[in-house]
C-alpha cells in the first residue's frame, strides 16, 4: 500500500483494514472509537494500541506488525550475509610471535651470568663450629644430662613408695648434683644466687628490706 493510499484511508476505511486482516469486530471498533484515520497509522506505537483499549499483549503485537507492514516500517531481518558493514568490527591486525625471540634475552642473561665474578670463600674465612675431636656437642651433653635427672627422679619416687609401703629397702638412690651456671651471683643478705642483671636491683632492695626486720627484732626484744 502507498503513501498516497494511505493518507486518503478514512476512520471507516481503517476499521475495515483491521477486520478484514482477521482481528475482530472488537479491535476494529476500538480504532473507530479513537478515530484512527490512514495518516496516524504511520506514528502508531505498542502503548497507543493500549490506551486505546487492545489489552492483550498478543493481538496487540501482531496489530501493530500488520501496521508496519502497511506504512513501510517493518523491514526485513537482514541475514548475516547481508549484514551492513558498520555493524561489523573492523579487522584487527594479526600479530605472531615469534618462539626464537625470546633466545636473545637467555643469552644475554648468560652472558651476564659469565661475566659476573664469582666469589670463591676460603677455608680460613669459614667460622669453625666443630667441636674438638673426642668432645660431645653441647645439647647432646645437656640432653644426656635430662634423661639422667628423669631416671634418677623415678629410681627416688620408687624408693618412696617401697618405704611407705613397707617393703624391704635399702640406702636411697644418688641423685645427680645440681649444676647451677657458674656466672649466678649470691646475695650477701638473704643467700640467693642470681644473674649480675637481677643482683644489681635484688640487693639493694633486700638489704633495707631485711634492715627492717633486724630492728623491728631489736625492739620487741627490749
């Protein structure tokens, strides 16, 4: 249909238009209602067939694809052959890389390895940590002395229980002595040994602390 016979198509002619496609006496009146004539088909849109009354959303599409094709405005789906040529992106360049190019940064790296000077350590520079030949390092001397000391702890908790129970026993198990480390300082006052760190802050304090004490004996003896 042309455009010419479209703007000469009255609001009779577009009723009869929407009944004789098979839509109804209904849908036909509802465009008479709104005096619909040939040229406002052209602007007609989804939400005017709404207001107008056609509520069902599946007449309703198909009445206004009916009026796209009678003004021109449905245009056929383009097939991916046909497609315009703005729609598709332009062609990227294809860059390939290579697997030879990255041969020169290994054999820069080598031979940057190869210049470098090597540092060679003399056995003189190395600290000597071995003990004397004959010597035993020290944390196995102090764990021979640990087990000793839980052996001789069980051999005396033994002897306690056989003489509480009655039994026959006779001289208690040695103990090992006790090694205290020889750089612990005594406290002239009260006969305590510690460090020269806490000795420093421990004998002043016990000395006015025990100078008390002697006078406060002093007095109560008087």
């Amino acid at each position: 249909m042309s455009g010419k016979d479209l703007e000469n198509m009255s609001v009779d002619d577009v009723a009869k238009m929407i009944k004789d496609a098979g839509f109804g006496d209904a849908n036909a009146q509802f465009f008479k209602d709104a005096e619909i004539s040939g040229p406002t088909l052209a602007f007609i849109t989804e939400e005017h067939l709404k207001e107008i009354g056609i509520k069902a959303i599946g007449p309703r599409l198909l009445i206004l694809r009916h009026i796209k094709k009678m003004t021109g405005r449905l245009n056929p789906r383009p097939s991916p052959q046909e497609a315009p040529p703005s729609r598709l992106p332009p062609p990227q360049p294809v860059q390939f890389q290579s697997p030879h190019q990255e041969k020169p940064r290994a054999n820069m790296n080598q031979t940057m390895t190869q210049s470098m000077p090597v540092k060679k350590t003399s056995e003189a520079s190395r600290p000597q940590t071995a003990n004397p030949p004959g010597e035993k390092p020290k944390f196995v001397q102090d764990h021979e002395k640990m087990v000793a000391s839980i052996r001789a702890a069980r051999k005396y908790m033994k002897y306690q229980k056989d003489l509480e129970e009655g039994k026959a026993v006779g001289p208690p198990p040695e103990l090992p002595p006790i090694e205290e480390p020889p750089d612990l300082v005594q406290c002239p006052t009260c006969g305590r040994k510690m460090s020269e760190e806490a000795a420093r802050h421990h004998f002043p304090v016990c000395a006015r602390m025990n100078q008390g004490r002697m006078n406060t004996s002093k007095y109560s003896r008087k």
